[in-house]
C-alpha cells in the first residue's frame, strides 16, 4: 500500500459520531458509510461501540456492503491505574480486527472522568504504571499483527508536549499523530513528523481554528464548548500546516493511513449534505497535497 492516495481513509467521528455520552446527535450507519463511499474512501476506522453490529462477522458483513474495509479502532483505556488491568479489553477490541481487515489500534490514555473538559495530575507512579502499560499493550497487538499506537488526546492523560515527550522518552510505543489535538494540547505537529518520523505509525489529520485552540488552553472554552463553536476546519481552511506535515512523513517512508477527522457535534439529523460537505473538502484538499509531492 504505497500509493498515499490509497491510504486516505475516513472516520465516524467526522459524522459526530462519538463515545462521549451526550456528545451529541448519532448518525446511523447507512449514511455515513454510504456517504464515505460516496468520496471514494475505501476505508474506515470502526467507530464508538454500537456504531456498527456488535460481532466481527457483522461489521465485516456491514462495511463490506459499502466497499470499505476497517483499518482500526479508537480504543479508550484506562492505563495508569495500579489497580486495573487494560488487557482484557483490548483484548476484547482485538478479537474483531481479523475478519474486518484492521490492523491498527488507536489507543487513548483516558483519565477515568467523564468526556474530555478536565483531567487530574498524575504522579510518578502513575506515569510508570501507564509507560509499563504502553508497551505491554504494544507487544500484545503485535502478536497478532497488529501495530499499536498512542494518540494524544485533549482531556486525556496524555495531551500536552511535556506528555508526549515522556512517552517517547519512556516507552517504545508509536505515535498516532493527531495534527489537532497535538496542537491544541501546545505540540507543533510539523515539529513532531521532523523530531521523530520513526514513531509515527498513524495519522489523524484534522485541521483547526487556532483563535478558538487558544481560548481551551486559557480556560476560557471548554474542548466541547470549542468543538462545537467550529474549532476544526476542513483541511486547508484551518491554521496547521497540513502539507508541511503530510510532506515530511511522506519524504520520511511513512506508509500508514491518512485518516480524515473533523470532530463534530450535531443537534439532529442533518438536512442537506450535512457532514459530508466538509469531509469532501478534506478529501479533495489532502489528495491535492499528496498529487504535488
């Protein structure tokens, strides 16, 4: 797979689909996955639990009626707690990779509050049991060709520089390199593709208003206050240099998946185009960007 035309894949989360509870309206399967065909994205990542039927053969069977396969799955985990063990629920995740075709598992640091508005400190020996978590984690997907990567979140327990640097520093994991959250959380996603190519392994591309970032790194706006004000663009419409990023990776071998991510929170079902406007935009943007290379 190493034509990166063919690496454009989508997401649910682009429809407002989410696993926050109260996040917002749900868009069912058939549109959004008709609608991602519709674009020509032969891809998917799988969506929060209940998105799509609850077994491997059905998701398969689901998204195969759309021409898309699964390339992975946001995985939220708990992975700081002493007390908890992540395995068996990313085992669980696991289980229903083979028969969709995934080999990626997307994993979030979550902090065991609910959403993402707020996240406690963590201690040193909460940084340890998450580094030790990371990696074991890592090598369980491994053993079942799967490449397991870390995305900094906002809200999650890791999100700003500080965190990211410590994660790279303290375990062998690879990196899910979200251009949005890194930057609202204060990382330059350009810097990150030119500081450590070799740990990026997945791409979430999202673009964002920089004016309202600002405002959730000052406390004035909540992330789903801001997410829901318009924080993220259609790619080339916000303040990330996407083709500096897509460019470096590209220069530097990488051959993972561009996943097209524009976090939404809708009130209803959509009249119109809806979603799918602004998720074409991205599309036609990043494969203009990839044609130039």
């Amino acid at each position: 797979m190493s034509n990166a035309l063919d690496r454009v894949a989508g997401a649910p989360i682009s429809w407002g689909v989410c696993e926050v509870p109260g996040w917002g309206y749900q868009m069912n399967p058939d549109r959004v996955l008709r609608e991602m065909a519709e674009i020509g994205l032969n891809a998917t990542e799988l969506g929060s639990d209940g998105f799509l039927p609850p077994t491997p053969e059905g998701k398969a069977e689901t998204l195969a009626a759309y021409g898309l396969h699964g390339l992975g799955n946001f995985t939220p985990v708990l992975l700081h707690d002493r007390a908890g063990d992540p395995v068996p629920e990313v085992e669980r995740v696991l289980a229903g990779f083979e028969a969709v075709g995934a080999d990626v598992l997307v994993l979030s640091a979550i902090t065991g509050l609910l959403g993402y508005d707020a996240r406690p400190d963590l201690d040193p020996a909460g940084w340890d049991t998450l580094l030790g978590n990371l990696d074991r984690l890592s090598d369980l997907a491994a053993e079942r060709g799967v490449r397991a990567v870390l995305h900094p979140h906002v809200g999650t327990m890791v999100e700003t520089g500080s965190d990211v640097q410590r994660v790279l520093e303290g375990s062998s994991i690879s990196l899910c390199l979200d251009t949005g959250h890194l930057l609202i959380g204060g990382t330059d996603p350009a810097a990150l593709t030119r500081q450590a190519p070799g740990r990026i392994a997945h791409t979430h591309l999202k673009d964002v208003n920089d004016a309202l970032a600002k405002r959730v790194q000052a406390g004035e706006l909540t992330y789903t206050e801001a997410v829901r004000a318009g924080m993220y663009q259609p790619l080339g419409q916000g303040d990330v240099d996407i083709a500096g990023v897509v460019g470096h990776l590209e220069a530097n071998g990488y051959n993972g998946w561009y996943v097209l991510e524009q976090d939404a929170i809708l009130d209803e079902e959509p009249s119109g185009e809806g979603p799918v406007a602004d998720v074409r935009a991205s599309a036609e943007y990043v494969r203009s960007v990839i044609r130039s290379l």
